[in-house]
C-alpha cells in the first residue's frame, strides 16, 4: 500500500510543530516511509496527498478540555466538509478531500489524522513545552501500532 506521513505544523511556534517533529521521528525509525513536513493548510494540502492510497495526517489542536500531549485520533468521516470556501484560516481538511474527489483525483482510500493536544503555538521556538516534548516517543509507538506502519 502507497502511504503518506504528512507532518503539519511551524517549526519555530513551539508545540505548532509537534506533528512535523512526529512524522521526523516516524521516518527516522522506518527510512522506506514516504513522509512529507509541510507547514502549508488547506488547498495546498491537496497536491502533496493526491495518488496514495494511504494518507496518515499529524498535526497539533488547541482544546478547552483536552491536556497538552493528549492524542487524538480522528477518521475523514468524523469532520464535515465546509460549505463555505471563504474563510482566513482557508479550508478545512475534509472540504480538501471532498472537493479532489469532485475534481476526479486520485485520493487517498484511507486515512487517518492525529491530532496531538498543545499548549503553545505562538511563542517564537524550536522547541515544543515539556509536556508535548516528553509524549512524543509514546504518541509515535502509539501511530506505529495503530497504523501498522
């Protein structure tokens, strides 16, 4: 099966890196893996998962609830598309999907996104806090047997 890593996230905004700094880890521990570290969101996203079959998407969230270095999965179906392409934040990642597929290109059959929960993600920084930092090593095993990878 063709898969993508797709790290998400800014390097230099502290936690916003967390899923760029996972799929880094994921490769390092699997060379043969296809992985891809963007900083990009949106409709940018769409040519870098056109033509896989697989499509295992990381990035950070910002929750009210949830704890810094919680771990999130999520499946295409659980977000909605977007009926409304005008945004600031541009759109969303299952209106990316639905309108590749209305465009007839070759989409990923499966996929799954982890979103990993953070503190930070507006301070200038390459590091990420020290929760985020320290979960990272389970939240990769954690992908690693979940994704069979």
């Amino acid at each position: 099966m063709n898969t993508l890593i797709l790290g998400i996230g800014n390097l230099i905004l502290t936690d916003d890196g967390v899923g760029i700094k996972i799929a880094q880890k994921l490769k390092e521990g699997n060379p043969k893996l296809e992985v891809i570290e963007t900083s990009e969101a949106g409709i940018a996203l769409l040519d870098l998962m056109v033509g896989y079959d697989k499509l295992v998407l990381i990035d950070s969230i910002k929750t009210e609830k949830g704890e810094p270095g919680d771990l999130y999965k999520l499946e295409l179906g659980d977000l909605k598309p977007s009926k409304d392409f005008a945004s600031s934040h541009g759109i969303g990642i299952a209106t990316v999907f639905e309108l590749g597929q209305r465009l007839g290109y070759d989409m990923p059959k499966y996929t799954s996104i982890y979103a990993v929960g953070i503190r930070d993600n507006t301070t200038f920084g390459e590091e990420c806090t020290e929760e985020v930092e320290e979960r990272i090593p389970l939240i990769v095993k954690q992908i690693i047997k979940e994704e069979k990878l």
